[in-house]
C-alpha cells in the first residue's frame, strides 16, 4: 500500500465517474430527474471523501463543485438545463485526467473520460482480469490434485475390502492348528479385523463425500470465474454514446443514441481492440450522416437524429452494428474523390454502388470540404478496417441516399460463453465440443441407412440426401469403413447440412470458449478449445469445416485403423501435458504422462512405449539426460525420441542430435500437423 497509496481510490473512482456520465446523460434525456440528481449528489460526495482520504484535494474540489452544479436543481424539480449538464460533464473530463495521473510509476497514463473513456475503462477491467485468470489457474491446478484424491479414495476403499478378506480368514480354523488359545487369538483377530473395516469404510465414506463436495465447489467457481473474465459489450455503450453527444454539440446538431444487446458477454480484449472502431463510426454517423435541423425538416425528418448500435450473434460470430438515419453516403462524391486520389481509374466511372463502398472502406477517402476535429482527413475508416482485421474480422457497409448507413463489424469472439453439445468422437475417447446452435437434431444412424459413392457417404434427412462422415475423419484422426452403427448429429451453417457420425452424446453444457495458443497449427475442423470439468484441455469444433469434410467425402476403402500405440509425454507443464496429450489421443495414440525425467525413467524401465516426447527445461532430470539415460539402457535404448522445447538455438538442437534424439520441436513454432508427420514413421511397426 505505501509504494502505491491510490490502489484502491482509482478502480472506486473510475467505477464513479462511469455511474457519472450514464447518469448525466440519461439527465440530458429526462429521464427520472429528481431521483437522477439524488443519485449523482451521493456520487458526487462519495468521490469527494475518497478523494480527501488518499489527500487528493484537487479531486475533492471538483467533486464539491459539481455538487454546487446539482444541489439548486434536488428541490425545484426544474428541468436540468444544457449549461449545467455541460459543466458536470467538463469537471468528470477533468477528473477522469486528474485519475489518469495516478497511475503506479511504470505504467502508462490512462486516458481521459470524455470523449475516450472507453480505454481507461478496460484498463481497469484488464487488471481484474488478470486476477480472474489467476484463481481460474488455481482451480485449473487444484482439479488436478483432487484426480490424485480420488485415487486415494480408491486406495482406502480397496483396504477396507482386503479388511474384510482378513477377517473371513480369520474366521476359518487353519489345518494343523491344535494350539488351545488359536480360536480365541483367531476371535481377536476377527474382532480387531472387523472393527479396522468399520473404520476404514467409514473414512472412505467421509472421504468420497468430500471430494464429491469440493469437486461440486471447484466446478461452481470455475463457472463464476470465467464469466467474470467476460465483460458485458453495455460496457461500451456510455462511451459511445457520450461521443454521439459530443459530436452533435460541436456541430450544432441534435442527436439520440440508442444502444441494444449490451448483455452479450466478450473477452475484454475484444471490446478493448473494437471500441477505436465503433467510436470512429459513431463519430461519422454524426459528423457526416446526421443532417442539421434545417435540413432534416425540409427532407421531412424529426429534428433529431438517431443513431443505434446493436451487439447480436450471427452463428458463431459476433455482429456490430451502428445505423444512422441521416443522408446516406454520397456515392458520387466518393466516385469523384478516390479518383482524384488515383485511387481507381476511368473504368470505375460507372462502379455501382457496393464497389464505390468497398473502395469507401479501404480508407484514404474524405468527401469532406473542411477540414475539422471530427472529419476531413480520411483516415477514419483505416482505423475501423485495421482495428477489424487484426481481430481476423471484416467490415460491410449499406447505405440509401436519404435514409441513412449501415455499417456492420463481424468478427470471430476470441473468448465468448457459447452452449454446446459435448461428444465423444470414437473408441480413443476424445471428447469434444460442438456449437449447440448448429445442431438440428440427433439420432442412430445403422450401417443400412449409408449410402457409399466415389464421391463419399450420405445419409437421408427429412428426404434430401446429406453428406455423411464419422467426426474421427473428418479431424483427420482416423480412417474408417463402412460397417457398423453409429449415433448421428445433423449440424447446419453456412454452407449446408452435414450428418456427422460420434461414438456416443455426453451431454450439453455452457462453455467459455478460448482461442487456441498461437503457437498451435489445428486442423480447420478446429474453431477453439475449451476446458473441460477437470480443466484439461477440449477441442470445440467448427461446423462449417464439419460440413466442407463431410462433402469432400472421408470414407477409406482400405477399412484400416491406426494401432493405438503408446507414447509417453513428459513436461513439467501441465498446459504442454495436456496439450499434447490430446493430439496424440485424437490421431489415435495411446498416451501417459510424466511430470518429470526421474518419473519419465521409472516409466519406460516398467512399459515398453512406442516413442517418447520430452521437455529440455525441467526441474531435476532434464530432457538431453533423460534421452542420454535411456539410450545406455540396453532394455529402452531403441525407444524413439522427440525433444519439445523452448530451446531454438542451434547449440541446443546439436546436442539433442548428439544425445540421440531422433526429433526436435521448438514450442514457438509448434505444428500439430508437423509432429503428427514426423511421429508417423516411427511408430511403424
């Protein structure tokens, strides 16, 4: 507390002048005025304590002077008139700059409140995030261990069964045995017995109820936490709107702001990277699409305009769309415009109007004659286009002279709560998840009911012939041949319907789904991961690229099926475990786990493994001795071994060579379909 004494005052204070401007401009609305302005004189005076505490007295004056702004109008029930809502608004600028110079030593300034308030908001939200993460790694952790409880908890049941064994044993008289105390010591026995099984099953009892009971507990908190890492979109919402307000007051125009599915739920970096966008789409749909009065009585429009921003989901993507009423784009001028700049040539004199809008989009375009604060530069639309294509998204726009634009972002959610269908792929026991909004229906599906072609299997669904393949295939984990039955999910995009074939449903579930390690090169079929109840790392899977395999068309005359064969991975990672784990597990492998080189060592001294995957950098044993060990074993010495590393220097893959490892992968380059094709040869038989 004493290197950093605001610690506490900025997130209260930034969660006040939030409350503030949402609360101000609902004023500006009319909206509950009188209570309205009770709200904001306790806010006002809530600031201004905290603000003495930590002896900020420049804070706590500006705070009383918006309390001078706002007691006159508590009692004389008087419309809130635009001087005042403008001097409340200027003392929260200057406070919020006020706030922004607090910051720890070391880190950047936040920005201002007013008209880019959004970005000292997700600062906050960022650090609260970081704390998230670090309980839902705890509890990530803690599942682990209790997979080790509960094995205890097997243990103790199997004592209490060879108690049990004990006591019958005792019970029964010993051939030979003449001694005259042997029935009473053999009573003792039983006795003693019986009892240590009473006990025994009593522990196990109390231990079973515990875990189940912390395992409950673990699950409820890992729900809770990974909502919280989720911010609500309405979090945007007072910001941009405070911008439209702006906006409009700077150029003498009077607009309304409407904002819906703020409830939507997102990764904070998400709503961090879109927001530069949606407030320069703002800014131009006041600036240049909302008409001034004038002109909008003579086009017969009400005086105010509006302009809306709405959060909604199309399949798996997530749409931001900001509409005005105002005049449309003028497309001609944006003809005129690109090709004074020699943006496109002659032949697109006569480009219809979506070509004009892509070439809009592009940016570098102004149709504006002066040049000002809001407009006139064209460089606007390059933030929205680069802000949207580092996010992997893109941007479409719709306009009609007279009646307004349209502007859409879409975008793939980094980290979003989706409700899924959960199955289990085949016989490895794989289990992945499925966007519960592209299935349409499930159902058994027997081997009669496939019809083969050269072009690949289908299926009859509600009389149309649909595309057919087993989802081990279609992830290019396995082959397969016809023959058998199968439980069936009919999934629908884009593109289509597909029937995908699974061994069995597991159930459905609410999931928070992340996007994959950059370091990670998945099959298409793969949209992101997931954790599942233990935390261990789950596949979610992308219906469109389901339904592209299924038509491209999986089925293997040949019928073969991968070996499952056992490999042994070894790192003190449990995200590199688990990682590798379940890649090795879905092309069909066999696979144990080893937290350590003297854990690894003691492992293939008692299993004969196909291969070994191993770590350099770990505590004890590392990885070039480990392999240095089991090539002087003449027992292990033929195993094959690959190096999985951090380790990219050439030093490093010298002495991996020189030890005797057959494959080395550096983490940073890691590529799923790179360690799957150098594993392929080795596993030969």
């Amino acid at each position: 507390m004493a290197q950093d004494p605001y610690r506490y005052f900025r997130p209260e204070a930034r969660e006040i002048l939030e409350q503030f401007s949402r609360d101000v401009l609902d004023l500006e609305k009319g909206e509950s005025n009188s209570a309205t302005v009770q709200r904001l004189l306790r806010l006002a005076h809530t600031l201004k304590g905290a603000a003495r505490v930590v002896k900020q007295s420049d804070i706590a004056n500006r705070a009383h002077e918006i309390e001078d702004v706002l007691s006159p109008l508590r009692e004389s029930g008087r419309d809130v008139g635009r001087e005042q809502i403008d001097a409340v608004l200027h003392h929260i600028d200057a406070i919020s700059d006020q706030l922004a110079a607090l910051a720890p030593v070391g880190e950047p300034s936040a920005p201002a409140v007013g008209k880019q308030a959004i970005e000292e908001a997700f600062r906050t939200v960022r650090t609260d995030v970081a704390e998230a993460d670090a309980v839902l790694d705890s509890v990530v952790e803690t599942h682990a261990l209790l997979n080790g409880l509960r094995a205890a908890v097997r243990g103790v049941q199997q004592a209490a069964q060879l108690s049990e064994l004990l006591a019958s044993e005792a019970l029964t008289d010993r051939p030979g045995r003449k001694e005259s105390g042997s029935r009473s010591h053999s009573g003792d026995r039983s006795t003693v017995a019986e009892e240590l099984g009473r006990k025994m099953g009593a522990i196990g009892r109390s231990l079973e109820s515990t875990v189940d009971q912390m395992d409950r507990e673990l699950r409820q908190l890992r729900e809770a936490v990974e909502r919280l890492r989720l911010v609500p979109v309405g979090s945007l919402f007072t910001t941009l709107e405070r911008m439209a307000r702006d906006t409009a007051r700077a150029q003498a125009k009077h607009v309304s702001f409407k904002a819906g599915g703020g409830a939507v739920r997102l990764d904070a970096h998400i709503l961090d990277s879109i927001q530069g966008a949606l407030l320069q789409i703002v800014r131009n749909a006041v600036a240049h699409g909302i008409e001034t009065g004038d002109e909008r009585a003579r086009a017969g429009k009400p005086e105010v305009g509006c302009v809306s921003v709405n959060v909604f989901r199309r399949d798996r993507r997530i749409v931001f769309s900001c509409s005005d009423d105002g005049r449309g784009i003028n497309l001609d001028a944006v003809r005129q415009a690109a090709m004074k700049r020699g943006l496109i040539g002659s032949e697109m004199a006569t480009a219809g109007p979506d070509e004009l809008l892509n070439v809009l989009l592009r940016g570098g375009i102004s149709t504006s004659k002066t040049v000002t604060e809001e407009s006139g530069r064209g460089i606007g639309l390059d933030v929205v286009r680069e802000s949207v294509e580092r996010l992997g998204g893109e941007v479409g726009c719709r306009s009609k002279p007279g009646a307004g634009t349209t502007f859409e972002i879409v975008i793939p959610p980094a980290l979003a709560s989706i409700d899924a269908l959960i199955v289990e792929v085949s016989d490895t026991g794989t289990v992945v998840a499925i966007p519960l909004d592209a299935v349409r229906s499930t159902r058994r599906l027997s081997s009669a009911q496939i019809t083969l072609a050269a072009s690949g299997a289908s299926v009859l669904y509600n009389e149309e012939v649909v595309s057919f393949v087993p989802l081990a295939a279609a992830l290019g984990a396995a082959t397969w041949s016809p023959g058998g039955d199968w439980t069936a999910i009919v999934i629908a995009a884009d593109n289509g319907l597909a029937v995908i074939g699974v061994k069995r449903l597991l159930g459905t579930a609410k999931i928070v789904v992340r996007p994959l390690p950059q370091h990670v090169t998945a099959s298409p079929a793969v949209l992101a991961a997931t954790l599942d109840a233990d935390g261990n790392p789950q596949l979610v899977i992308n219906p469109d690229e389901l339904i592209a395999a299924a038509r491209r068309g999986c089925a293997n005359e040949s019928g073969a099926q991968p070996q499952k064969r056992p490999v042994l991975v070894v790192d003190d990672s449990l995200t590199t475990r688990m990682l590798e784990q379940s890649i090795l597990e879905s092309a069909g492998y066999d696979v144990d786990l080893a937290v350590s080189g003297e854990q690894a060592l003691e492992r293939v001294r008692q299993k004969a493994y196909a291969l070994v995957l191993v770590d350099v950098e770990m505590p004890g044993m590392d990885g070039f001795t480990f392999i240095e060990r089991i090539r002087s074993d003449p027992k292990t010495c033929d195993i094959p071994a690959i190096l999985v590393t951090s380790l990219a220097k050439p030093e490093h893959r010298k002495r991996g060579r020189a030890v005797g490892a057959q494959g080395y992968i550096v983490k940073s380059e890691f590529d799923q379909a790179a360690l799957l094709s150098m594993i392929k040869p080795m596993m030969a038989a």
